[in-house]
C-alpha cells in the first residue's frame, strides 16, 4: 500500500508539471539565505516615528488608538469609556499596573474583577470573561510595522480577557513598542520550550472574519472594538 501510495504521488507531480509545461523538479532548490537579510536586523525606527507608524497601521484594520501620558490619563480614559457605554461589567488581567488604575474604586456602577483572583477556576472565569463589556489588558510588546500587539498567557493573564469581552481596551507602555517583529521573537526562543507562556496571542485590531463571498463581519470571534493606550 505504501509503494502504490508513492506511485501515486509521483504521477500526480508529474501530471502538474506536465500541465505547466516545465521539468518537474526533483531536488531540493539551493537556499543561499537563511531568515531575515543583514540590512533588516539592524533597521530600527525612533519612538515617535513607532507610534506614529503603529496608529497608522492600527487604525487601517479599524482599530482605536490614544496616545497617554501617563497611568492616570488612562485610568480616566477607560473610565469614561466605560460611562459612555454603560459598561456593567469589567474584568481585567491581575497585573499590579492594572490594579493601580483603580477601576474598582472609580467604577462604583460597574462590577470590576481581577482573572483569578479568587481561586474559582479557568471555567469560572472564562465565563465571566464572556460576559464582560470590557477586557483590559497590558501589553508584553508591541510592533510598530504589523500595527501589532503581543499578549502573553499566565494563571494571573487568563487569554480569555483578551479574547472574549465585547470592547478590549490594551495598554501599552511606549518602551514596549518595538519596531520590527524581529525584535520581540528571539526572546521566546531565548526561553526555551520549557519556560514559555502557555499561550503567545497577536492582536492586530477588532476580530475580524469573512467568507468566500467577501462577507465581512466584526467581532465574531474576538472583541469588536479594540483600543490600543500608548503610554508614555
């Protein structure tokens, strides 16, 4: 069964070089290059041409961007939000930076719930998470030319906060925001298999899906408004 298999692998190769009229190839092509070329690796943009370029491309995908000064600006910035739209429930990451923000105190209408922070369990809280409406998150890294944005995983980081609130608000400290994606990946090989996060999430804008007839719908599988809080 295996030699009838290959055999049939070979004259289906063979039929589709037939058909575009050339040589099947039969070994591997020489590969000269290896990853990215020298003159990338070393190409970097200043802060202000980062945030500038990192809105640009965020916003295209049908993100929102504001650039904050400082932790407070973008307490008051998510707590305004969360009036205008009548938020009743918010859960965020239990990261210190967040806590500081002091949503719960400035929220009194609104439930506000650190992931895990009562020891209920993923189920318990991925289900809050889906109720939620909004998710606030801190940023690991960001990357000015995808207009991208890394979240990693934890006990404390459930992805959940991420992935499952209708409006997501991430905050991203300007030291953060890299240029290339090339500067943020070699820190997850550095770690190795066995120290990893249990999950690396790239988000590039609200949820966005369409079909094969060009359908394009928002926040099917993801939050439908994203904002991005460059702070700093």
């Amino acid at each position: 069964m295996e030699a009838q298999s290959k055999a049939k692998q070979e004259q289906f190769m063979d039929r589709i070089a037939q058909r575009l009229n050339r040589p099947r190839m039969i070994e591997r092509p020489a590969q000269p290059f290896r990853g990215a070329p020298d003159f990338w690796r070393t190409f970097e943009w200043n802060e202000q041409e980062r945030i500038e370029r990192f809105t640009q491309n965020f916003l295209s995908v049908g993100g929102h961007v504001k650039r904050l000064g400082t932790m407070e600006e973008a307490s008051s910035f998510i707590t305004a939000k969360a009036r205008e739209l009548d938020a009743k429930y918010i859960v965020r990451q239990q990261e210190s930076a967040l806590e500081q923000l002091g949503l719960e105190t400035k929220l009194a209408q609104a439930q506000v719930s650190a992931w895990n922070s009562d020891g209920s369990g993923p189920d318990f809280w991925k289900a809050r998470a889906a109720e939620a409406d909004i998710g606030v998150v801190m940023a690991d890294y960001a990357v000015a030319y995808t207009g991208s944005v890394a979240v990693l995983s934890s006990p404390y980081k459930g992805r959940s906060v991420s992935l499952l609130p209708t409006v997501l608000m991430i905050l991203i400290p300007a030291e953060r925001l890299k240029t290339r994606l090339g500067e943020v990946l070699p820190e997850f090989d550095e770690l190795g298999q066995g120290r990893l996060p249990a999950g690396i999430h790239f988000i590039s804008g609200p949820s966005r899906s369409s079909d094969i007839e060009n359908d394009l719908t928002i926040g099917v599988h993801g939050p439908g408004i994203v904002y991005a809080l460059i702070v700093g």
